[in-house]
C-alpha cells in the first residue's frame, strides 16, 4: 500500500543523520567508508543507517569490488514530495517538524500490533559449544571474559563492569577497528543459575546513564515489552546449547545488522569458552 510505503519513508526522513546522508548522495552515489567520514559514528552504526534508507527503497547499495556504494533513488523523494505537496497546507514547517508525525503513527503501529506479535517472530539464535555448561556460564558473566567478546568482528571491549544480581546493571564499551567507541547497558530482571538470564539493554553513555537512541542517530525497533533473554541447556557430551533471544523481530534484526553482529559476537564466545576449557 502507499501509505505503508510513505510511513516508512518519513521514518527514515525522521532522522537528522539519514537526511545529512541523503543530502551527500544527492551530489553522486558514495561509499559507506566515505558516508561515514562526516560523522562521529561507527561504520557500523552508519551501516545501519544505511540499510534502514535501502529499506525505505530511498537509497540502492551495490558492490564495487570491495566496497559498498550508495546511490540516490530521486523517484523515492519525487514520491515524498508529491505527498507533500498534495497536503502541503500541513507541512509548512521544516522537514523537522516530521518527527512527531512519525510518532503518532508508529504509537498507531504498536498499538494495532500490541501483544500479537509471537515469539517465532522474535530473533532467535542457537550455539552449540563444546564445553560443560557451568563453563559456557562463566565465560557469559564474568566481566574479565565478557570482555574478550563483547561486540562484533574486529571490536574490542576496554571496559566491562558487570553487578550480577537481580536488579543489577551491567555497563561495556565496544571500540571499533577505527577507535570509535560506544556503550551498552542493561539490567537483569531474572537469573537462574547455569539455565536462564533475563535482561534489558539500552544505550547509556560512559556513566550508565541512559540515553535517548535517537540522539545517537539510532532507530531502535524493540518489540513492545520484551527483554532479551539467555538460556543455557546440557546439551549432552559435555556439549551446552546456547539461545539467545532477542527484543526485536528476526526481520528487524537482520535489516539493522543485530542477527550478523551477534553471530560474530558467539563466534567469539566459543573462542572464549575453547581457551577456558583448554586451560582446565
């Protein structure tokens, strides 16, 4: 329908940071290494970014060689402005104005969806590792190993402090290969020893405080409600199943990259557990 199609535009408009990428673009396609250069951001959170303009259909990424490249599809914003023009006596006002449009509609969203959404949906992935589970535990929650994992492929962790308890927080910073640093927070809601821990994250800068996802040009689409979740099960052969469920659709997180950064982070984790048990 259009008028899916527009919501999902202006909800990429929204953005102060995808509008700055768009206004790049319009002076010929470029690639996310240089997109990225403007910006005080990862190349992974402009990554993101990214893909939530691709897909809104408003930008195309191909390969080149070994680099990604952006290019501008005009006919995307001809549809935006055609809307607007047709209905301009309420959009007068600066693009910026857009935002709390783009919130009532998605309030209108959840609210239509609220509670319907089934835990297929949610993102779930499983690891096998080849260690007893009391181990794999350990490596999961002890902030001087959580370090040596936390965050995707070529990220380091220099700081991680964990108070592991119910009603505790954990707060780690995530440098990326180019130094650009970023921190994530929690709380743990439940914790059941060598089965189960249940959690919610946020964004919080380097003291723990919580941070508004948007002022770090971040759409973050949890499902309404939800918290991550860990269970851990003897799998048998001193093998343990690891699965992790996340607070956002499967489809949500391969689109915002989440599914890719958290198969690199378990692949990780098994590097982890495999020098533990090594060392036992």
């Amino acid at each position: 329908m259009v008028v899916d199609k527009l919501d999902i535009m202006f909800a990429a408009l929204s953005d102060p940071t995808r509008r700055a990428m768009i206004e790049q673009l319009s002076r010929g396609p470029a690639s996310v290494h240089v997109l990225t250069e403007p910006f005080a951001l990862s190349q992974q959170m402009i990554s993101k970014h990214v893909a939530y303009l691709v897909r809104a259909r408003i930008v195309i990424k191909t390969k080149r060689g070994r680099e990604s490249v952006c290019t501008l599809r005009p006919e995307a914003i001809k549809t935006v402005s055609d809307w607007a023009i047709r209905y301009r006596r309420f959009w007068e006002e600066r693009f910026d104005r857009l935002d709390a449009v783009v919130k009532q509609m998605k309030k209108r969203r959840l609210e239509m969806t609220k509670n319907k959404v089934d835990q297929a949906e949610r993102m779930v992935i499983t690891r096998i590792f080849d260690a007893p589970r009391a181990l794999v535990w350990k490596a999961w929650t002890d902030p001087k190993y959580v370090m040596q994992w936390w965050g995707p492929k070529g990220f380091t962790s220099p700081v991680c402090k964990i108070d592991f308890r119910v009603g505790g927080k954990f707060l780690c910073c995530m440098r990326s290969p180019d130094g650009q640093e970023g921190w994530n927070g929690g709380e743990y809601h439940e914790i059941v020893l060598h089965e189960k821990i249940v959690y919610s994250m946020y964004f919080p800068d380097s003291e723990g405080n919580k941070i508004d996802p948007a002022e770090l040009g971040i759409e973050h689409e949890a499902i309404d409600a939800a918290r991550d979740a860990v269970i851990f099960e003897d799998f048998g052969n001193g093998q343990t199943k690891v699965t992790l469920i996340g607070n956002e659709t499967m489809e949500n997180a391969k689109n915002s990259g989440q599914l890719e950064g958290w198969n690199e982070i378990l692949d990780k984790v098994a590097a982890v557990v495999a020098g533990l048990a090594q060392a036992k």
